[in-house]
C-alpha cells in the first residue's frame, strides 16, 4: 500500500479531508456531505470588509 504525503499528516493529529484521490482520509476527518456553506458575494463582502474584519475581532479576538 501506497502511503501518500496527505496521509502523513495524521500521524501528527491533523484529521484534514484529502484531496489526492487515492489517499486515505482519517475516520476524524468531517464528513464533507454534512458540512453546510453558506452563500457569500465577494463583492458585497468587499464592500463591507471593514465591518465584516471588526466583527470577527470583536466576536472572535475578544
């Protein structure tokens, strides 16, 4: 069996989904089909940055 360099990752605790085709995912890896995104517009994002970063820090940092 083929050990590919993403696999190496989870010798160090790092459960990351994959995307070599062939490379084996960690059982702790999420499951990609249960993950829900959200809708963004980069423009709209752009546009609003400033609020979007002092949101996060305040929300996040804090």
């Amino acid at each position: 069996m083929m050990l590919y360099a993403q696999e190496v990752g989870q010798k160090a605790g790092a459960f990351n989904n994959l995307t070599h085709p062939d490379a084996v995912e960690p059982e702790e890896a999420a499951d990609i089909e249960e993950i829900e995104l959200i809708d963004s517009d980069p423009i709209e994002a752009g546009e609003r940055r400033e609020e979007i970063l002092d949101r996060w820090d305040n929300e996040v940092n804090n």
